[in-house]
C-alpha cells in the first residue's frame, strides 16, 4: 500500500519507558502533567490498550529544550571584560 509519492519518511512510534528515558522525566505522573499542561507531546493510540508517542515529536521537544537553553544563557551571559574581574571596559 502507498500513502504518497514522495520519499519514504520513516516515523518510529516508542513507547513510555523510552519516553521516560530519552527525557529524564523522573515520573510516569510528571510526564503526564507535562502533557496535560500542552507542555509534551501527546502520545498516540497504536491498540486498544496501548498508546506510544512518535519518536521525531519527542525528538523536536528535546531540541527546542536545548534551543531554549541556549537563549538563556546567551541572555543572562555578562560581557567579558579586560583583566577577568568584571571591571573594565568590556571587549
């Protein structure tokens, strides 16, 4: 069965403990108020039972994580200065 005509896209579905692992997330409950919060993806239904989330979704929240890192300590970084005791003209 083909869906399209473009190039094959491979979307891997993985399920809670990966989720809690690839995250660092240190509850089945946190991970679940960050969803609630629209913080998280939401996972998908994969069985009557059983739901996983699609890994390249987690894998964007964790880069935007790292992202947003960034722009903070860029933002909050001091300008450097001459002879390192903060006083001075900065470089």
């Amino acid at each position: 069965m083909q869906y399209g005509n473009g190039p094959l896209v491979i979307i891997r579905a993985i399920r809670e403990p990966a989720v809690l692992d690839r995250t660092g997330f240190g509850s089945k409950q946190h991970l679940r108020q960050q969803i609630a919060a629209g913080l998280f993806p939401r996972p998908i239904r994969i069985g009557p039972k059983a739901v996983a989330w699609v890994e390249g979704e987690v894998d964007a929240w964790l880069r935007a994580r790292i992202a947003d890192r960034g722009a903070r300590i860029a933002a909050h970084a001091e300008p450097a200065t001459i002879g390192g005791s903060g006083a001075g003209s900065p470089i």
